[in-house]
C-alpha cells in the first residue's frame, strides 16, 4: 500500500551475461525504489529485441 499512487523512472542496461543491471532509480518513494530494485536487479531475460550497452529508461507509475 505504502506504493500506490507512486511514480519513478528507471534506467536499465543489459550485461554481457543478458542480466538487467539497474543504473538509477528516480523516485521519491523509498519503498518504490526498494521493490523495483528487489524486483528486476539481476534478472536475466531471454534473448530478444534489447541489446547490451544501451541504456532504457522505463517510466513507472503504481495504479492507486
């Protein structure tokens, strides 16, 4: 609950390994940035569209 209603941009890279890497957690919701981290931090992901060394940036915002 401590989440809804929060907003954050993310940026990620992916690794040599296909690892998402978290470069920076924007937001003013500690809980936001925990969850975020906790959740996609070194996740690896099959290989697809995205590309190593680029660098995304994901807007998320938590449905109230």
């Amino acid at each position: 609950n401590e989440i809804r209603g929060s907003k954050a941009e993310v940026r990620v890279a992916v690794d040599k390994g296909n690892y998402l890497r978290i470069l920076s957690i924007e937001t003013e919701n500690e809980g936001l940035r925990d969850f975020i981290k906790s959740s996609i931090d070194f996740q690896k992901i099959s290989k697809g569209t995205y590309k190593q060394g680029i660098v995304y940036r994901i807007p998320v915002e938590v449905k109230e």
